[in-house]
C-alpha cells in the first residue's frame, strides 16, 4: 500500500485578481495542488490547471527563424547584449508579478535608460491620471465591510471578473456596523431547501457558472431592496451584478460623463430641466441619488467600462468630484477595480522607487512622465523603441496592431511561466516560475493593502523566477557595461 | 576599520562637550577611548564643527500614506529630478522625494537616523519595504493605534493589561518602535464621517474620550517599558483656537509622570499652538503654551516649522485633511483604514502674503525660542508637512540668527508682522543648543542610547560640519551656516564616510530599529488575536505580520515589560 502524503496549506493568497483574496486553501498531494477551498472558479482553475504540456521548461532563442532551447546564462547574456546595445529600451508588463520583481524592474530600466510602463497603461491608466488631477478620497475593502450602506458597481461587473468582492468585502459581507441583509437572506434558503441544495447553489453561484436566478429560482430576492445596504449598479448592460441589485441603471454607452454630471447637479440640489439623461429617466436618479445622499457611508467602485469609455480620464476626474461633492453631505469613498492581481504593486512600487506609477522614461538618466508620450504604446507607434523587454503580460494579444508591428521588428524578450501570444514572435523567450504558487513574494490588493504571495508547490527543475532573471540580466549588463568603458579607455 | 577625526570642535551636548577641540577615535563603527595614530584613516577636521549624527524625530518618508503623496503630485517632481550616478539611484525630489533620494538628501545634511512616525499597521509591509528602500539611514517607524478598536474596547473596559498586552502584540507584529497617536478618537469618528472636538469628547459607538485614550495609553507605555513615550497629534489640530485642547491634554497627562521622565511626546507643536477664534482672528498662542510648558517637565515636543514653498500635507488626521480641503478645493486623498485608522492628502502653499500661513510661521520660531530648555523641543517640518527636510539649514539660521529672522518676517503679511512675538525675542541658539534640538534632544526623548552622542561606546554616526565657531559669528552669517548645514563636509555612519563635501562618496543600506517586547501571557494575546481577526479584518492572521525578511537590515531591541 502506498501511503499519499496530503498537506493542506491555508491562508494562501490568490494571484488572479485585484480582491486578491488570501484565505484560500490549498491541499497538496505528491507536490501538486489537488482541491482548493474557498476559491471562485478563476483561482480554481489557476491553481489546479497550471501543469500544462503547453510549458516550456528551458529558454528559446530564435535562431535562423526557429526558436531553439538553451541554457539561462546564454538567454541571459543574448538578453544582456540586447538591452546593453539599445538605445531605447522598453520594458513592458508587470502587472501579474510580485514586487520583488517589479523593484528589479526599476532599476534595470534605470540602468539601461530605458521606459518603464505597465498594464495600467491600457486598463486603469486613465485612473491614475484622474486621482493626479482630482485626488482620491478612498478607504481599505475593510472599511467598507463594516461600514457601507450604499454600494455602487459603475462600469464594472464583480460577478464574473471579481466573484468573491462581493461576499469578501462589500454587500453580502457582514461587518460591525453593517449586517449583510443577503446573509439572512441566504440563511433562509438554507433552513427551507436544505444544506446540501443551499452549498450546492452557493458554490455555483459565486463561481458565476450560472446566472445569479439560480440561487432562488425566481427574483433577486426581496430582502435586497429593503432595509440594509443598498446595492446600485450602472452598467450599459444588465451585468450579473446587475440583476440582483436594489438599482440598475443602465446607461447608454459612452454616456457615463452626462450621467455623473446629472447625478452631480442633483446632488447639489440643482435642477434639471430634461426628462432623461444618457438613457436614464432623471426621476429614477433622482431617487438613485436620494439614496446617496441618505447613506451614513457610500462607495463607488469603477471599473473599464467607466475608464475607457468615452471620456476616459474626464469620466474618472468627475467620479471623483462627485464624491468630494458627496462628502459635504456624507461619508463617501471610490475605488477602481484594479484587474490583474499585482497591477497596484507594481504602480506602487514604480512609484516609491521613481516617484511615478508607470509610463517612466529613464532615458535623461532620471524618471520622466508623460503617459500618452512616455507610454508604450505610443512609443510603439512612433517607432522610437529598438528593443522589447515583456515580463508577466501578453501584449501581443491586445495592443493596436501597428504598436505589434513595430515591436516584432525590434529585438523581443518575454519572460512569462507559459508560453503565450508574445512569446510566440520573441527573439529570446524566458519561462519562468509561477509567483504565489512556485516563488513567495508580496503583491498590492487593489485597496493597497500589502499581502504575502506563499511558495506551495516546488517549480520545475531548473526553471527561475521572473525575480531571479531579472537580477541576472542586471549583473550581466553591468558586466558588458564595464568591460565596454574599459575597451574604450 | 579604525578612523580618526582629528582637532574638530566637537558639540556633544549628552556628554557636556561644548565646542572642545578634540579627537573622535572610532573603530568597528563605534567610538572609542583611542585608536592607533599609524593604522588609523585620519581625517583633519581643524577648524570644522563636529557633532553627534543628525536625528529626526518625526518625518513622513515612507509608506501608503507618503507613496500616494507621491503618485498625486507629478507636478512636484518635474521641478527636483536627480540624475542616476556610479553609485547612486536616480528619483524625484522636493516635498516628497523617492526613498534613494530620501537617503542621499537627509545623508548630506550630516544626518544619520530617522523616525518615520506614521504608519497604518495594515500597511506595516509597505512602509517596511520603502524604508528598506531609505538608503545611508538607520531607521523606525511608529505604527498608529490611537483608534485601533482593540484599544478603544480595553480601554473601555478598564482593562490595561490587556491593552498593554495588545499593544506589545502590534508593536511585534508590525515591527514597530513607539506608540503613535493621532487625533484621538478623532479617526475612528471619521470613519462616519464626524470627528471629536474636545477631549471629553464622546468617540460614536465606543464609549470613550480622547483623554481616556491618551491617558490609557501613557500608561501602557509605561506598564511596556518602551524607550519613548507616547507619540501624540493633539486633537483639533490646525484649527484656530485649538491650543486650549493642547493645554487641557498637557493637563490630562500632569501627574502620569512619577519619576521625573516625560510620558509623552507632542508632536509639530505649531499646528496645536493657534489662538483666536476663526481663520480672521487666528493668532499665535506661543506665549501661553511656552508658559505652561517652562514650568512643567512631563512632555517634550517637536517644531511643526512652516516654509514658504509648495509642499504636500499628508496625516492620519483624515478630518483635518478635509477641513484642508474644504478650506482649499485642492486635490484631496483621503484614505481610511479597517480598525485602524485614517489619513488625508493635501498639497498646500504656504505664502508669505498670506496671514495665517505667516503667522504659522512666526509661532513655530516662538515657540521653539520661547521654550527655554532646548532638551524639550526639537527642530523638525512635519516633513513634508510645514514643508520638505531640505529647508532645516534655513531654520537652523533662523534659530540661531535674529538677524535672519527678521529679515523675512519684514516680507510676510502685515497682519502677521503685527502680531509676531519674535521682534520681542533676543534669544539666539548657541552651535551647543542646536546640537541639542537636532541630534541630542531627539535621541534622548526617543531612548535611543547609543545614538545623538559621542560617547565611549555610541554608534559612530558623526556629522563635520564646514563652520568655524571661533571664527565665524553664526548670529551675523546666517548664510554660511545654512551654507553649511546644507551639505555636510562630513556624513559618517557606522564609521562609514558617506559624504565628502557635501557629495555621496559611499552608500549603505542602514538599518530598521524595532521593538521586540516580551510580555507574559504572549501566547494568550495570540490566541485572542486569531480568534477574533477576522471580526476586524478583510485579510488572514497569518498574513497580517511583517515576516523578519521584510527588514533589509533589522535590529530588534528587546524590551521586557511589566506586564
Ligand atoms: S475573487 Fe479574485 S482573488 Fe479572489 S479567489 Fe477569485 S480570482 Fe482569486
Ligand atoms: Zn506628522
């Protein structure tokens, strides 16, 4: 008889989104991961599903068009020699690796002059120049557990990006101030369909395989739209979220500006003198906006359909303003959804390092910003950049085809644990270990709070961390660095 | 590694060395009685101003609080960029510089340790990996508990021990140096929205008053052995009127001390120090604090100076950063924290023509003139919040130079001129009282024992400043002793020299200080903690402490309280 050695780690941070959940368990059997507990099904699938043929266990180089294995101290010298010789480097990613590797970053980029930048640039960039504007009035997910009565999703559907934000942090949590009206409302379920249907529906639920009707097989249930929070989404659609919300709005695309205005006026006790707004009849703000007013502690949360639908950082600009607005009457918070889940550490650490969140340009010899210049894409579209550094990120599959173009044309590194639609087109492509599963290191919830990313299982023989490649990539273009002043002495 | 600094005149105000011609002899980095003339790098300091290492005693350099500082004002770095050398990392400057900027600015000035006083227990982790970030410095940080709901709940039910025993948990857990205080009652009030207004205020849904607080927690100290006292940002902060709260809280605290020892620690005493009653009859109430403050030993305090500059105010303080903001329409961070606290962003411009700014200015000077014994009040900022640690050689002239002084009040708005006490004030601070209110003081109030002295046995952290007290009047030449403490002929830390003339001609990491208090009973406050933690937070017990390889360079001090 074989005896399985089973192990269950617990506590364990999830490095899939930005709720980065850290109460997950994880039972180990034989070095693998083999149930997860607590996770929605992203960080299910994360966890048992990251053993694929698909990984590539040694560096390729591309040699005469075909990408061949070699060892890490050649990738790593090719890697070197690349970015040593540029004269205009980017290095572009971040976003799903730990902070210790986005400190390397910084001063990689700072040696080799070259721009730094982040996925910011394409999701939550408009954000960041928002609060740069406008600041931020905001809080931790924890006080919002405890103390909201009015929770607001605008442009964003936790349901299926975010599952577990909901019941961790905002209207089905219970916390000292604030009783979850949903928990009781799921308590009841309970006593009447029974245990077994209630964990069945619960976990189907909140890992948004099916519709959220299916937890009562009829409406959102009534409890939701009477006392105790209020929960209010405003979407172009009807999201999941939105369907067991006390308020939907649904507003037509590209309208979000017009709306936050109008909510603005009425929030200011001023009169509108139309019917509707943006495709919202104004008495049904009206109402929305008696429930702000009305709250002992508000929040809005915002996600991409806000930031990047027209208007961008204007839309994020006046969000804001309608909280300070908010507060003169009120407690009132906002917070952007931040997706992957480290794109808040690697703004923070850019930033306690240079000053800045992203778009940096080292090429003065010292940290400059201006996003919409300073930033990848349109560098890549001017064609400035002779040479790609891609770590954590696929950009191949959502930059502007031009921007792909012109990358590919000049020298390519891709560090990434799987291969993906960048790597294909790199010149020197790194397989690396998988952080919060492979490597420990620290990542940002997106309210910055600071968590522990755990090693659970043990990497692949041989394969290194984004962390440990960078480093080395660092020594050895300082190594070409000084032997290229001393021929030159 | 032996070092000799040979014929400086040396302040050493611990050790009663006032201005001496003499030899500091190091070795291993740490002084010592003598080392030998032949093996020993000599440096000739003849004719140069030697002192104790700078220490700060309150300045926000690192973490949540000070990184949104910097990710909001993009248009204060463009003015103050810092070029990458050899040996050096490149950052932003100005009113809240990138922490190797940080490192190399406060290095220049000849200073050697810091406290970063503000720090959400939360965010432990972040301030942690920025201070390791904080190159040339030793360094500490204070984590925030004042409104921290296992605090409050102790205190309310009268349970000291308990108190205690959570405290020592959180100072462990966060890695963290002393007791910091904010507004008490004050941030868990703003969680709602509301705020405290006296000290017998009532906090909503907790039962207790600031002064229950603050008394609480002066005891605690004391019942943990903690080598400083509580650390406190009176209520009301910044408002007009607001200095009878701080007498009432100077009151509060009169008779917690038995031994003759301070109990606690007012920090940027200028902004707790306004008299009149709304923003047109503001007026300095220097006179009646400094009074109070001559005839009582219980507290010491920090300066709070205002600059005229662009600067950025950053608190835990949330309500009285939105009063900020109200009162400006600035960009306004706000930023609360779960069980906890609070805090608030605002960039502010202190102007010359404008009132109260001025006067603001005014009563710092008064203040820290006005107080006799310069072992109670210290010279800080509130970096970045009077405005950035660049500007102390500018207060060091206005402190030791009446001449100075005046010459700037002249330019600052009418009103403010009229109401200054300092055309009153004679008092210029000698080289040996400016040792004590930049190094010694803070040291001492801070229990740093082998720091802010050059004893047998100190850390060898030595400042060389290019002043000649035998022949330079720093009453009359204001500018060559801001010139001077500007940049530092010498920065030696740990017998290190790190800066040369004002350059950085080496770089070391430095150290992080915290407190590892043993307390009886430890395992119990573990098990309540874990039972409870996830009542009170949104993330893990396990996940919640700053693990040892969080601290680049950590140095535990242990401290064995009472309880
Ligand atoms: S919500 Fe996000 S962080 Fe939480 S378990 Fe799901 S994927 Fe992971
Ligand atoms: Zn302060």
């Amino acid at each position: 008889m074989t005896v399985v050695k089973s192990e269950v780690v617990k506590s364990v941070t999830c490095p899939v989104c930005g709720c980065l959940c850290d109460d997950i368990e994880l039972t180990i059997e034989e070095g693998k991961v083999t149930e997860v507990r607590n996770g929605c099904a992203m960080c299910e699938s994360k966890f048992l599903n990251y053993i694929s043929e698909h990984r590539v266990k040694t560096p390729l180089i591309r040699k005469d068009g075909k990408m061949v294995p070699v060892s890490y101290k050649e990738a790593i010298h090719k890697s070197a020699e690349i970015l040593a010789n540029a004269n205009y480097p980017i290095l572009y990613g971040w976003s799903s690796t730990d902070c210790e590797a986005q400190r390397v970053g910084v001063e990689l980029a700072e040696e080799i002059g070259g721009v730094l930048d982040n996925t910011a640039v394409v999701c939550h960039g408009p954000s960041i120049l928002g609060v740069q504007e406008a600041g931020i009035p905001t809080s931790t997910l924890g006080q919002i557990r405890h103390r909201a009565d009015v929770i607001v999703y605008w442009g964003c559907d936790p349901w299926s990006a975010h599952p577990r934000h909901l019941e961790r942090y905002t209207a089905f949590t219970d916390g000292r101030f604030e009783d979850s009206e949903w928990m009781s409302y799921i308590n009841k379920v309970k006593a009447s369909v029974g245990k077994k249907k209630f964990a069945a529906v619960k976990k189907r639920s909140l890992k948004c395989e099916t519709e959220p009707e299916a937890i009562s097989d009829n409406k959102p249930p009534e409890t939701l739209n009477k006392e105790g929070r209020k929960l209010i989404v405003v979407d172009v659609r009807e999201s999941m979220t939105g369907k067991v919300a006390d308020y939907f709005v649904q507003v037509k695309p590209n309208k979000d500006f017009e709306i936050l205005q109008a909510i603005r006026a009425l929030v200011k006790d001023e009169d509108l003198d139309v019917e509707e707004v943006g495709g919202v009849p104004v008495e049904y703000l009206k109402e929305v906006v008696d429930t702000l007013i009305n709250c002992q502690f508000g929040v809005i949360f915002f996600g991409m359909g806000l930031t990047q639908s027209a208007g961008k950082f204007r839309n994020i600009e006046i969000a804001i303003s309608l909280v300070r607005d908010l507060n003169a009457r009120t407690k009132f918070v906002i917070m952007p959804m931040r997706g992957h889940f480290n794109v808040t550490g690697a703004n923070t650490v850019f930033t306690w390092q240079s000053g800045y969140p992203y778009a940096i340009d080292f090429s003065l010899g010292y940290p400059q910003y201006n996003p919409g210049e300073t930033s990848v894409v349109d560098i890549l579209l001017r064609k400035e950049s002779d040479a790609s550094l891609i770590i954590a990120s696929d950009p191949a599959s959502n930059f502007p085809k031009k921007a792909i173009e012109h990358m590919t044309k000049t020298p390519l590194i891709v560090i990434d644990p799987h291969m993906n639609v960048t790597s294909m087109v790199g010149d020197v492509v790194f397989p690396s270990t998988i952080v919060g599963l492979e490597k420990a290191g620290t990542a940002y919830r997106m309210d910055h709070v600071p968590l522990p990313l755990k090693k659970v299982v043990e990497p692949p023989e041989g394969l290194l961390s984004d962390e440990e490649i960078l480093t080395r990539i660092l020594e050895e273009v300082r190594v070409i660095k000084s032997q290229r002043m001393k021929g030159a002495n | 590694m032996e070092l000799l600094l040979k014929n400086g005149f040396v302040f050493d105000p611990i050790n009663e060395i006032n201005g001496e011609r003499m030899d500091i002899a190091i070795r291993n980095g740490k002084i010592v009685e003598s080392v030998s003339e032949s093996k020993a790098k000599k440096i000739d300091v003849t004719g140069l101003t030697v002192m104790p290492g700078g220490v700060d005693i309150h300045t926000h350099i690192a973490g949540g609080e000070v990184n949104t500082g910097r990710l909001l004002r993009p248009e204060d770095h463009v003015k103050d960029v810092v070029r990458k050398t050899a040996i050096t990392r490149s950052g932003v400057g100005y009113s809240i510089p990138s922490t190797f900027t940080t490192g190399y600015r406060y290095s220049r000035m000849g200073y050697t340790t810091v406290m970063n006083p503000s720090m959400a227990p939360l965010g432990a982790k972040h301030t942690h990996e920025e201070l390791n970030d904080i190159p040339m410095l030793d360094k500490a940080t204070f984590p925030l508990i004042g409104d921290w709901w296992f605090v409050l709940e102790n205190l309310r039910k009268g349970d000291l021990e308990g108190c205690a025993r959570h405290v020592a948990w959180m100072m462990n857990t966060t890695k963290g140096y002393a007791i910091k205080i904010v507004n008490p009652g004050g941030l868990e009030s703003w969680g709602f929205g509301r705020n405290v207004h006296s000290i017998d205020d009532q906090v909503p849904n907790f039962g207790i008053t600031p002064r229950e607080i603050v008394q609480g927690l002066a005891k605690v100290n004391k019942m943990l052995n903690l080598p400083h006292t509580i650390h406190l940002h009176t209520n009301n902060l910044g408002l007009p009127g607001n200095y009878a709260t701080t007498l009432d809280t100077m009151k509060a605290l009169e008779n917690m001390s038995t031994d003759g020892k301070p109990v606690c620690h007012i920090t940027h005493l200028q902004f707790s120090s306004f008299g009149g009653e709304d923003w047109g009859t503001m007026k300095s109430a220097a006179e009646e604090i400094s009074n109070y403050i001559n005839n009582h030993s219980h507290m010491t305090f920090d300066m709070g100076q205002v600059i005229f500059t662009d600067t950025t105010t950053m608190t835990a303080d949330g309500p009285f950063e939105f009063t900020l903001y109200q009162l400006s329409g600035h960009k306004w961070v706000n930023s609360d924290v779960e069980t906890e606290t609070s805090g608030g962003i605002i960039p502010f411009h202190y102007k010359k023509k404008n009132a109260v700014n001025a006067i603001q200015w005014s009563t710092a000077l008064e203040l820290a003139l006005l107080i006799k014994d310069p072992w109670k009040m210290f010279m800080t900022t509130d970096h970045p919040n009077g405005g950035p640690f660049m500007s102390y050689p500018k207060i060091i002239a206005w402190l030791t130079s009446r001449k100075a002084r005046m010459a700037l009040l002249k330019k600052c708005h009418k009103k403010a001129q009229k109401k200054s006490l300092l055309p009153t004030i004679k008092r210029e601070l000698s080289l040996y009282e400016l040792a004590i209110v930049t190094r010694a003081g803070q040291a001492k109030s801070l229990g740093l024992t082998s720091k802010g002295h050059l004893g047998l046995g100190a850390d060898a952290d030595v400042s060389v400043y290019n002043l000649n007290p035998e022949t330079t009047d720093i009453a009359q030449n204001p500018k060559i002793v801001r010139r001077a403490f500007a940049d530092a002929a010498y920065t030696i830390k740990d017998g290190n020299v790190l800066v040369q003339n004002g350059k950085i001609v080496q770089t070391v990491s430095g150290k992080t200080m915290w407190l590892d208090v043993n307390t009886t009973e430890q395992l119990e406050v573990d098990d309540d903690m874990k039972s409870r933690f996830k009542e009170y937070w949104t993330v893990e017990y396990d996940n919640y402490p700053v693990y040892d390889h969080y601290v680049k360079v950590s140095d535990p001090i242990i401290i064995k309280a009472d309880v």
